[in-house]
C-alpha cells in the first residue's frame, strides 16, 4: 500500500490523548524552559512492548510536569491539532484529563479553557476541526470524578462535547466510576470508555449499560460471541489503536488483532493513534500497517474514516462536511 496515498487521504482521529501526542520538539521545548534534565523526555516514549497497561501509562509521569500552566498547555494543545494537520487528519477529538495539570493550582476551567484556546489557535490557521473530551482518571477518587463531571458539564464551552474514562481497567474496573459517570451522562455529556482494553468485555457490556455510544479498543470482545452481538446490535463504535494495543499487551500480535473480524461481523471500527509520541505513531502509519496486515483496500480505508465521522461527537454539518472531503478525495 502507498503511504503517500494514505498521507494525504483526509483522515478522522477520535481516540487521541493531549499528554501522549505532544511533538517531541515541543516536549523538549517544554523541559528545556522547566530546567529539567536534557534527556527527559526520552522517557515519553513507551517500549515496543510494555509489561502491561499499567506499564505503559507509567510514561505519562514524564509528561505531565510541564502541563501545569496554562501557557504550556495552550502550546501543547496547538501542538497537537497541528501534527494531526499535517498528516491530513481533517477531524480530530482529542480528550485528556483535566484533573491532572491541576498540580499547581490551575481549576477545571482554567485547565479546560488553555486547551481551548490552543486548539482555536490551531483550527484558524489551519483546515482541521478539533473537539475535546474530558476523561476522568479511574485511580481518582469516586468524588473527584463526579465533581469533575459536574463541572465539565456546566462550562459551556462549546469545544467540550463529551467525557471519557481512562486509566488503569485492570485494577479499576468501571463500577469504580459508576456514579461519575451517569452524572455526566445525565448532564447529556456524550459518552465513551476505554474498556476492554486489559481482557475484561464485562467492562465494554458495563460501559454500554451506562450509555456509551463508542467505546476506547473493546478488543476483549473478540473472546465472547455475545458482547459482539450486543455492540453490533446497538450500533457501538469501537475506537482501536493497533499499535498502542499490541505495546499494552491488549492481543499477543497481528494475527490475534480483531480489525478484519469486527469488520466482517459489521461492527463499525475506526483506527486511531491513542498516543502519538508514547507509541511513536501517526495516523498515517496506523493505516498503513492495518492496510499492510490486513489487506485493506483504498476504499475499505476511506470507509473506516467516514464510519468514524458517522460515530463523532460532532454536529450534523460537521459530520457532513467532513463525510464529503473523504468522499470527494481521489475524485478530483
Ligand atoms: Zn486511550
């Protein structure tokens, strides 16, 4: 498959974290001006094969230190959007949580209104549009979830459109945050949950019941025939990152990743990154090696696109303009 083909489809990215994806250059901009060590930010980048999850997530400690301030936070969110850009993603959601860059006093708004602003900047300089997700942190206290939600849900800014859990599935399952969860939900957040990520489908089958419309990887379902069922039949989208789910350990290689079965049984798919810079990935290269191990065609890859835009936590009218990008491109 021609990666020059693949560069310049316009692509659609929902399932892409702030902290994970920040350029390098940027990272070491960023540590260069906090005094810490020279080689720092090495350490933001996670092994081709990690012990697990919770070894993965580990490389986020480097990170986080320097998104602390509104101004980095701002460079960062910017950052991003324009990585993506540059690789034709046309639409992006990215989520983070903002409970984590409150170490040095920032507030929910602060923190949430920076990345705005970042990803404004980046929006008017540049053809992408770009959405946040709030993800709350599954080792953070039931209370502190709640209340975020609560108060993602009362910005009212127009950027914000929906709430993700993240973290550490395996020893938090997503009962942990039941209650913070149907708060947002009741707020009429959108919702999506990683789940299934670390082998438990029981936790895609929770994530639904608490009103999910997508869910982050889903893999573990591939093992029961009747959680399939259940996300065909109800339409759920699964957010999957091939190489962020082979680091973690989420299938043991290629030959177990469920890309093509989930596609044959017709549950709607899309490819993402997860981490830009802890996987060292693109979108592009995301394509590229599915299209390489699975022989999907050019058209089967501007379907997966338009099926993630079909899923978005966007307006119709962005859904539509974006849907006829894809469309348009390689008819011109
Ligand atoms: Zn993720």
């Amino acid at each position: 498959m021609n990666r020059e083909w693949i560069h310049a489809l316009p692509k659609v990215e929902l399932h892409c974290h702030l902290d994970g994806s920040i350029p390098m250059a940027t990272l070491k901009e960023l540590a260069e001006a906090a005094d810490l060590p020279k080689d720092w930010m090495e350490q933001a980048v996670a092994p081709a094969l990690c012990l697990d999850l919770k070894d993965y997530l580990s490389t986020f400690d480097a990170v986080l230190p320097v998104l602390q301030s509104e101004a980095n936070l701002t460079k960062a969110a910017y950052a991003v959007a324009r990585a993506a850009h540059e690789e034709n993603v046309v639409y992006l959601e990215m989520r983070f949580g903002p409970l984590l860059h409150q170490r040095e006093g920032l507030s929910t708004r602060q923190v949430i209104e920076a990345v705005c602003k970042g990803v404004e900047q980046a929006m008017a300089e540049f053809p992408i549009f770009v959405t946040i997700l709030a993800c709350a942190l599954r080792h953070h206290s039931e209370e502190r979830n709640t209340e975020l939600f609560e108060e993602v849900s009362k910005l009212q800014v127009e950027q914000v459109i929906g709430i993700d859990v993240a973290g550490d599935e395996g020893n938090f399952p997503n009962s942990c945050v039941e209650k913070a969860v149907k708060t947002g939900v009741d707020s009429k957040m959108l919702l999506t949950m990683h789940s299934g990520e670390t082998g438990s489908y029981e936790n895609v089958l929770t994530a639904i019941a608490f009103g999910a419309k997508r869910i982050g990887h889903g893999v573990a379902i591939k093992e029961d025939p009747e959680s399939m069922a259940i996300v065909k039949e109800k339409n759920i989208l699964l957010e999957l990152c091939p190489t962020s789910n082979l680091q973690t350990g989420a299938v043991t290689g290629w030959k177990d990743y469920p890309l093509r079965a989930f596609m044959n049984y017709g549950i709607p798919v899309s490819i993402n990154t997860d981490n830009r810079t802890v996987s060292d990935t693109t979108l592009t290269d995301e394509f590229l090696i599915c299209a390489n191990q699975f022989d999907l065609t050019k058209q089967e890859m501007k379907d997966l696109n338009k099926t993630a835009m079909q899923h978005a936590f966007a307006s119709d009218k962005v859904k539509q303009e974006v849907i006829n990008k894809i469309d348009f491109f390689g008819n011109e």
